[in-house]
C-alpha cells in the first residue's frame, strides 16, 4: 500500500527502527530518535543494495518517488544507482578543484614561487576579484567566452575600461594554465579581441616646469598632515622610485652608512634588484624618519596598523589636499618630473638616468649590457646632483 502524507506525520519513534513501505523496493526508514531517511532496495548484479534517496521532509514524498524512477530507469539501462551516485560525487569534488577560482589561485601561487614583485601580485589577486562573482564557482572547462565577456562588461560599466581590458588577460592566464594542466581545451578570451572599449592612453600628470618644481616642493614643505606622510614625498621627490617601492620599503634595505638603498627584486616591477644612492638630503630625511618609525618594519607605516606600509592612495591624497588635481601631479609623477629635468640638463647620460629608473631595455643585447654595466658611479653623482638641483629650485622664485 502507498504511504499518505498523513500517514508519515503520525509516524512515532519506537524503541527499534522501523520501516513504513511505499512500493517499488522504497521505504521510509523511521529512527528511534525520530529523523526518518528514505531509502530504496534493490538487486544488481544478483546482489542486495540500498540506495539513499534523502531525508524527510528536505524531501518530499513526491520528489523522492520521482528519485525512484530516475533510480529504476538507471537500472533498466543496465547501471547500478549507487555506483553512479559514487561517480558523481567523485566528478563534484574534481569540479570544485577545476573551478575558475581554484586554478586562479594555483596562478597566484605559480607567481609567488617565481619571486614576483608583492605589487604586481597584489593587483592580480585585486583584478581577478572582478571576474569571480561571474565565473569564479564554474568548471573552468565549460566556461564560454560570452560569461567571460560579462564579467568584463560588469567592469567597463563601472568606467574602468583599462581595468576590463587587463582583466582580460589575467583571465586568459588563468585559462592558459588549464590548459597546460589538462583541465580546459581552449582560452575563450581569444574570442573576445575586439569586444572591450579601447580606452583613451592617459600618460601620468607630472610637473616638469622649474619654477613650478620649486613651488610644489615648498608645498610639500609646508604640509601640516601626518609627519611622515610629509617625509615620504619629500623623499619620493629625490630617489624617484615607484610609489609601491616607496611604500613597502623597510629599514633593513637601507644602507646609511655607505648611503645606498637596497630594493630586492620581488619588490621591483622588472623582478630584478635596484640600488638607490641615496644623497645627503635623502639621510637627512630618513635621520628625522628613524625615531618615528625605526622601531618597525616599514619606513611609512599604515597610520592604523603598524606592521602594514601605508595605503596606496595616500601620496596621491596628500597632493590632492596640497591642491594639485589629477591632472597636474601624481606620486608616480616624480619620476617623470626626475627624467625630464636630468636628461634636459644634458649633463647625465641617457644609460645612467634609465638605469636609475630601473626601466628595461626593450632590446635584449643592449639590456643585458646595460645590467651589466650599473653606471653606479655616475648615478651617485647624478643622485647627489639632483639633491642640491631641487634644493636651488626651492629657493629660487622666479626662474
């Protein structure tokens, strides 16, 4: 006889389990302590098995005979229910390990072991965080390219066309890899050329003009936010390094005596080591520095933590509150401004101020010259040179 609904509410626990049976080998099994589990037997193969279809009431009495049908059908077929059910609980934990997200985080990893700089993978790990809302808990084998280009729309509806179009291509790493691995056939991203907006080249607002240099270093000067704040675009302004060497810069790289810092190359964005000379004004600088953060790791701590460097945009703010718009200066601005004046000077060569920019020779022969040839000696009378260069523009008015 087929169970009733009302017939299950009223089932009491025994002392011992019991079985109320609706046909076809499925039984609801009742348990002493009152949870009731449905189950089905059934014989494959000449042997007895037992095939859990749920627990009641997650599962109704009238999803769990369709579970029967599907099992009897798998049976006509000539398959065991249970051995199918094993599989596809096998194929769920290999997906979980396939997914978008977990093969993006093996790149991640991939990029740690080969020594890359924290910065560059701090921005992959921040510009994959876009793609997975999207695709993240997909099998990264049946992701098609139009869900990919939906988490790239997602981006550019934003207005951050450029982020969109370098998500792009971290997504194709991610694919590339599946497919080195044996876990995807193809990149889709391939398909999407074309697809984004082409974003209007914007080059990084730099001051250049003299006397507009000695008035944007008096500005500094008279900053009346946080100390360091001030002491690290004093600083910025004479090493010139990227704001991010900047920032995770810590004490142990700085040579004091023999006035040079040392930045290791997983800090760097060419991945190989940089040194810095570092002139009278800048130890002066990290003179005034040590007895406000000497006792920690890093030399511009975060103000709320302060084993943490301080946050990225907080050069850029800085210069934001001192009144300079985007569009006129930038903390990355300094190199510029650096470049432009000491190559204008025509007192340095062209190898030498590159070499201290830590830029790449785009030709390989020349760039393996270049590294070997550090140009040290120029840079340190170069480095000095421009110390006291930005000292005469900040006293002089009207150049």
């Amino acid at each position: 006889m087929a169970l009733t609904q009302m017939a299950i509410r009223n089932a009491k626990p025994r002392e011992k389990q019991y079985k109320l049976f609706d046909g076809g080998g499925m039984y609801l099994l009742v348990q002493p302590d009152g949870k009731r589990y449905w189950r089905m037997d059934y014989r494959y193969a000449g042997k007895r098995r037992t095939l859990a279809l749920g627990v009641y009431p997650e599962v109704s009495l009238k999803r769990v005979r369709e579970k029967r049908g599907e099992a009897k059908a798998q049976l006509e077929e000539g398959h065991d229910p249970v051995h199918l059910r094993k599989i596809d609980k096998l194929a769920s934990v290999t997906t979980k390990g396939n997914t978008f997200r977990a093969v993006a985080s093996e790149v991640i990893a991939k990029m740690k072991r080969e020594g890359r700089a924290d910065i560059t993978v701090d921005k992959a790990e921040w510009m994959l965080e876009f793609a997975y809302p999207h695709i993240g808990d997909r099998p990264i084998s049946e992701i098609t390219a139009a869900e990919v280009l939906t988490a790239l729309i997602s981006v550019e509806a934003r207005g951050r066309y450029e982020t969109a179009r370098r998500l792009r291509s971290k997504c194709g790493q991610v694919f590339r890899f599946a497919i080195a691995t044996g876990r995807a056939e193809r990149d889709p991203t391939q398909d999407l050329r074309g697809a984004l907006t082409t974003p209007k080249v914007k080059h990084r607002a730099a001051i250049t003009n003299p006397k507009e240099i000695g008035g944007l270093l008096r500005t500094i000067d008279g900053y009346t936010g946080h100390l360091t704040t001030r002491l690290a675009l004093q600083l910025i302004a004479l090493v010139f390094v990227r704001p991010g060497e900047l920032r995770h810069a810590v004490w142990p790289e700085f040579d004091i005596d023999n006035a040079v810092w040392e930045i290791p190359a997983e800090k760097m964005k060419m991945r190989r080591p940089h040194r810095v000379p570092l002139a009278k004004q800048a130890i002066a600088i990290l003179e005034e520095l040590s007895p406000l953060t000497g006792t920690g790791p890093f030399l511009f701590p975060s103000v709320s933590n302060f084993h943490k460097p301080m946050s990225e945009n907080t050069l850029t703010g800085a210069l934001r509150r001192l009144g300079y718009k985007g569009d006129e200066m930038t903390a990355h601005g300094f190199r510029s401004t650096a470049a432009t004046r000491l190559n204008e000077m025509g007192k340095w060569s062209v190898d030498a101020i590159e070499r201290q920019l830590a830029h790449q020779d785009t030709n390989e022969v020349r760039r393996a010259y270049t590294h070997a040839a550090e140009y040290w000696d120029e840079r340190v009378k170069m480095m000095q040179a421009w110390a006291d260069y930005l000292d005469e523009l900040r006293k002089i008015k009207d150049i």
